[in-house]
C-alpha cells in the first residue's frame, strides 16, 4: 500500500496534536502531584513553627524544594508543549488549515470579567515562582534570626545545615536537571 505525503502530514499532525495535547494534560497532574507536597509542608510549617523552630526550618527547606521542582517541571512542561505546538503550526496548512494560528475577535464586554490573552500555564509558572518566593522568606527569616543569637545551640546548626543543603540541591537540580540538547 502506497502512503501519500498528505497521509503523512496527517498522520503527524494527528501525533504532535495529541502529544501536545498529552503534554497539557501531565503539565496540570504535575502541578497536583507537587501541591500535595507543598500543602503538606506548609500546614506541617505552620504547625511546627509554634512548637519546635528546628523542625519547622526542616520543613520549610522540604517545602522549598518542593517548590523549585514544581518551578522547573513547569518550565520544562510548557517547552515541550510549545515544542508540540510549533510541530502542528508546521504542519497545520496542510491539514486544516490555520486553524490554531488564526484568532476570532473578543468583544470587550466591560473591564473587570472579561476573558484576557494569558497563558494559564505561564501563571502558574509564576505562582510556582512565588512559593519558592515565601518559603526562602522563612528560612531567610529564621536564619537571620539565629545569626543574630551568639550562643546558638547544636539544633541549630544542624538546621542550618539543613538549609544549606537545601539551597545547594536545589541549584544542582536546576543545573542537572536540563534536559540534553539531544532531547
């Protein structure tokens, strides 16, 4: 059976649409699977904070990594979804048209609910950004709080330590966690 360069281009367009269907798709269960974590953190933050400061700072330095991986897993979440999209504005004329890449007129119905041009997945990126934001403001807050105490005791530089180690494997993961150019 012979295939046609139109089959193919069909074809293609068929996978990159639902690929980057796909990719939306794991952008939004990500970001659940991370606010579980974040949630956790911060309701144990504000729980422990009352009672025991050390643990709380442990938390924090969890919720912070949290946070980053949520940051970076967007990021790399929306490159390939944009990837996936550029694949069908290729292949688009072909198949259908301009279908994703012509836009209908809104009317403007007001100023306060009406629809705007955003990227939801963009917000989120930077809500990501903002919890990474409040909880280095906690962990900033508490260490500048035991820098200022001489007579610290051996919890606290063992918490201290803790956010160091948090703020370098959160680096690291930023670092290494690049995807290859190959990829």
């Amino acid at each position: 059976m012979f295939v046609t360069e139109e089959d193919m281009n069909k074809k293609k367009y068929d996978v990159a649409l639902a690929t980057r269907n796909f990719e939306i798709e794991l952008f939004w269960k990500r970001s659940l699977f991370f606010w579980g974590f974040i949630a956790s953190a911060l309701v144990g933050y504000a729980t422990l904070v009352k009672y025991n400061e050390y643990l709380a700072v442990i938390v924090a330095c969890f919720g912070f990594v949290c946070s980053v991986a949520w940051s970076l897993a967007n990021r790399g979440s929306k490159y390939w979804q944009e990837n996936w999209e550029s694949i069908v504005a290729e292949l688009e004329d072909d198949v259908t048209g301009e279908l994703f890449k012509s836009r209908g007129t809104q009317q403007r119905k007001g100023v306060w609910l009406t629809s705007r041009k955003f990227s939801v997945s963009k917000v989120s990126i930077a809500l990501s950004d903002f919890t990474i934001l409040i909880w280095l403001s906690l962990i900033i807050y508490y260490m500048a709080k035991e820098i200022l105490v001489v007579n610290t005791p051996s919890s606290s530089c063992l918490t201290m330590l803790v956010v160091v180690l948090s703020v370098l494997f959160s680096v690291i993961m930023a670092i290494a966690g690049r995807s290859s150019e190959n990829s």
